[in-house]
C-alpha cells in the first residue's frame, strides 16, 4: 500500500507566524518588509509569491482567526440545526478561542493598526469580501441592494464579529468576562435590529467594500 504524503504546510501560513514571531520578539510590529526579512533570513521575492505587500499579510494573519473558526462551526453537524443568532453566537465564541492564543500579540497589533485608517480600510474590505458560512445570511434585503450583489446583513454580521475581536484584544477581565458580556449583548441587540425590514435596508457597513471582492485576499 503506497503510503499517504504528508499535507505541505501553507507557504503564507508561515510567514504569518514569522510576522507574529517578529512582534513578540521585538515588541514593535514591523515597519517595512525589508525589516521582517531580515529577521526571518528570507528572500523578497519569497514573500511576493505569496503576498503583495506587508499590508496583505497583516489582513491575512488576522483574516486567518476568522478561517479557523468557520471551519469549526461549519464541520459541527450540531451547529446545522440552529437558528442564526445562536450559530452567530457560537462563531464569535470559536473566533476569541482561536485568538486566545495570541493573546499578547494580537494586543500589540491591534494596539498600533487600529488607529491606521489605511489598515482598517482594506480589512474590513477584504472581510467583507469573504464567503464564511457561519457569516452568511439569507435574511430580508432590499430589491436595491440585490440588484447589486449585497447582503447588509450579512454585512452586518461580519463588522460585529471583526468589533468582538477588536474588544477581545483590549480585555483585561478575568477571564475575559467582558468579552462575554459583549457578545451576548450585542448579538442580542443586532438581531432585533436587523428583524426589521427597514432597518436591514440601511444596515450596510461594508456595501462598497464588497463590490471589490476579486482583489481581496483570501485563504481559500
């Protein structure tokens, strides 16, 4: 019986963890991508294989909690029973586990990028681009919104969990108690919002940014 190759671990994934080895050695993120290969001892034209700029490789290493917690969620046969809200839930609970790891790196870099205008613009668009199953929505949209490709309420979906994230990072409760407190309050408070037609017709957080999805980063 011939035996089974082993599956090659994902080139980008690598220079993720060597960004995230960056930080945690320095204490600084780096500055160029000139500094981050020096310190890994890699070639340029290794890392423009795989990523335009350091920009994209900073939006995939936090892209890459959300990938993790998806496949979770949608490998869970229990999970297809539920309805949106406790599967949206459920999401946002995977997506800070698999962040917890990271916990003083992930301080560290949402510390310095979330005050960068040019980093969130391309985030949230390239978030938004994504198809993420636990994510998604068939709920109402307006007839001008369908026209054109959107969901607000997907839309929706995908900015409250990128916020929990963004509030996971700053927690300093024992056990991240206020994380949970967030979640379950917010959740509760965009679905009764977004059970309204009318307001499900204006709640379109990134409606031009997912207009853009063909260059966004993905790690499918």
């Amino acid at each position: 019986m011939a035996k089974k190759k082993k599956k090659q671990a994902d080139p980008r994934f690598e220079l993720v963890a060597l960004y995230k080895n960056f930080v945690t050695a320095k204490g600084e993120l780096p500055q160029s991508i000139k500094a981050l290969m020096k310190y890994g001892k890699i070639e340029l034209k290794e890392f423009k294989s795989h990523f335009k700029n350091l920009e994209e490789l900073e939006t995939a290493l936090v892209l890459w909690y959300f990938k993790k917690a998806d496949d979770l969620l949608q490998s869970d046969k229990e999970a297809e029973s539920w309805n949106q809200k406790d599967r949206h839930t459920a999401f946002l609970y995977l997506l800070i586990e698999q962040a917890s790891n990271d916990d003083i790196f992930l301080n560290e870099f949402v510390e310095a990028k979330r005050a960068s205008p040019s980093f969130m613009k391309h985030f949230i668009m390239t978030l938004n681009a994504q198809h993420f199953g636990s994510l998604s929505s068939s709920g109402l949209t307006s007839e001008v919104f369908e026209k054109i490709g959107l969901n607000p309420k997907k839309s929706a979906l995908t900015n409250h969990a990128m916020s929990v994230l963004w509030f996971y990072a700053f927690d300093k409760t024992t056990d991240k108690q206020d994380t949970d407190a967030f979640i379950e309050k917010t959740s509760d408070l965009l679905f009764r919002l977004t059970d309204t037609s009318t307001l499900t017709s204006i709640f379109d957080l990134g409606k031009f940014m997912v207009t853009r999805k063909n260059t966004a980063f993905s790690w499918n």
